[in-house]
C-alpha cells in the first residue's frame, strides 16, 4: 500500500479530500503551516521524510484579486512551490496529483475548453497557475494534471456560501449573467482522485499521466447559480432578507474587479470521462450536496 501525501489540507479540495482518503492509513496530510510551499527547505525535507509514492496537492494561492498585487506570493506558491514538488517526487519515482485552474484560458472560445486548446490567461492568478502545470510537468515525469472550475464547499469560502450570507444581509443583489461556467464540488473532485490513485497504485506502469478537465455536466451563469441556491434556500425554510425578485443581472462591465475573469469557463470533459471510464454527475448534484451539509450544520 502506497503512502499518500495530501498537501493543503485545510483548503476546500483539502478537507474533501481528507474524507474521501479517510480509511488510508497510510495518508499523510499538512497544512500550509506544516508545509508551506514558499518553504523551500520545509518542504524538501518533509517530501523526503516521508517518501510518498503519491503527492495530492491541494495546496495553492487563490486570491484572484489580491493576487494582482501580490504577484510573487501567487508565483511562489502556485508555480514555483509545484516545481518544487515535482522535483522531489521525480526523485522519489513518486507521482503528483496536482489541481489547477479553468483561468489558464482567455474565456473568448464559443465551445467548452478541450485540454489542448490554446493557454492565454488574463490574470495573475491564471498566469501562476499556467506556469505551475508547465513547472510540474517538465519537473515530474509522473504529473497529472487536474484543471476544473467554480469550485465550492461547505469547507471555506466561495460563491454559494458568499451568496447565501449576502441573502440574509441585503434587499438587492447584483449578480454578473455574461459568465459562463460548471460549479464543482470539492467533494467530486476528492472523488475522481481518489479513483485515479487507486488506479495509479493498481496499474502504475500504464497509467495515462498528463492534463485533465474536470467539472460535471451542465452548465450555467453566475446569476443562474444565485437564483438557484437562493431559490434552494427558500424551499429549506431559510428565513431569508432577500427574495427572488430582487436578484438583479448585470454585465461582467458594470462590476469590475482587479482581476479579469473568463467570460467561458465552460470544460469538455470527454477525455477524463473516456481515459477512466467516469459518468459525471449534473452541477445541481453536488451543490445540493453542499446545501444538506450547510444546513444540516
């Protein structure tokens, strides 16, 4: 049984990824203050202490906004942190398992991104996540690569958490429509790398490494997500201080933020359903899921 090293235990992907792994007993998971990835030393040693024959890593700088004054914290943890990583596992003959991000692509195509579509992020965080895939795979020879989306939790902070805090604080709430994209659970995404460790310790001479999309099927807008977990909540009996009605649609123009967000989020997932044999659930599945938890809590 292979020992497993789960870095960014803590995040929304780390803490999905701690229950899906939960009857490991090999598992070995740190925070960013037991492994920081600007701590270069830090994290060669710990890579070397515990020789993983897998490294998931979870951990990254996802600011969107702060990163576009904070360039070189971005690069150091999403690109220069994951070469590192690689690095050691190259040396180990360890594979990594790392997650990116859909903000590696410009957003202008009309049909969902396919893996090998030309990169051309338009943010700070994109760019460090871009050089972060192109460091791991020149560093490791055993990298896969898991691009995905909109990612939410009931761990963290993200869009439905901010959108149901804002329903109980707010009247009104503008919400940008002209962006289009997948919500992802973070649990779907433990999941599928938990299926694709497992695959990887059974079949590790065959294993199809390389760059995968992942989000679930469907797709949807901004506002579309608001109103459908505002209109989830309203069914829960959530004593809400915003009703449906006062859910406003704007252009990504009229609220502008530091960083430039894709206009087309939108995955083609085929190659990762086709390569490991995977049926991906609908979005609301997983959003649903998330919303039993929050609630449930």
């Amino acid at each position: 049984m292979q020992d497993i090293l789960i870095l960014g235990k803590t995040g929304q992907i780390g803490n999905s990824l701690l229950e899906v792994f939960l009857s490991k007993t090999n598992l070995h998971a740190f925070d960013s203050k037991e492994a920081n990835l600007t701590n270069e030393p830090q994290l060669r040693y710990l890579i070397k202490k515990i020789k993983p024959r897998l490294i998931i890593n979870a951990a990254a700088f996802t600011a969107v906004d702060r990163a576009e004054i904070k360039e070189n914290d971005a690069l150091k943890v999403n690109a220069r942190g994951v070469e590192i990583i690689g690095e050691e596992a190259e040396i180990l003959g360890a594979a990594v398992i790392h997650f990116s991000s859909e903000y590696v692509f410009d957003g202008t195509k009309k049909n969902p991104y396919l893996e090998t579509d030309r990169t051309n992020p338009l943010s700070v965080y994109g760019a460090s996540k871009l050089k972060g895939e192109k460091l791991l795979l020149k560093a490791c020879s055993r990298s896969v690569i898991i691009r995905t989306s909109w990612v939410a939790s009931h761990h963290g902070n993200n869009f439905l958490k901010s959108i149901l805090k804002l329903a109980h604080e707010k009247n009104i709430l503008r919400v940008v429509s002209d962006q289009h994209g997948v919500p992802t659970s973070s649990r779907l995404i433990a999941e599928i790398s938990k299926a694709l460790s497992d695959k990887l310790e059974h079949d590790p001479e065959h294993f199809p490494f390389g760059i995968y999309n992942l989000a679930p099927s469907g797709e949807t807008s901004w506002f579309d997500y608001a109103n459908f977990v505002i209109e989830e909540a309203i069914r829960r009996g959530d004593n809400l201080k915003l009703g449906l009605e006062s859910i406003q649609a704007i252009r990504t123009e009229d609220y502008p933020l530091p960083a430039k967000r894709p206009k087309n989020s939108r995955l083609d997932t085929h190659l990762i359903q086709n390569t490991f044999g995977i049926t991906l659930p609908s979005w609301q599945v997983g959003i649903l899921d998330i919303m039993d938890k929050l609630y449930k809590g």
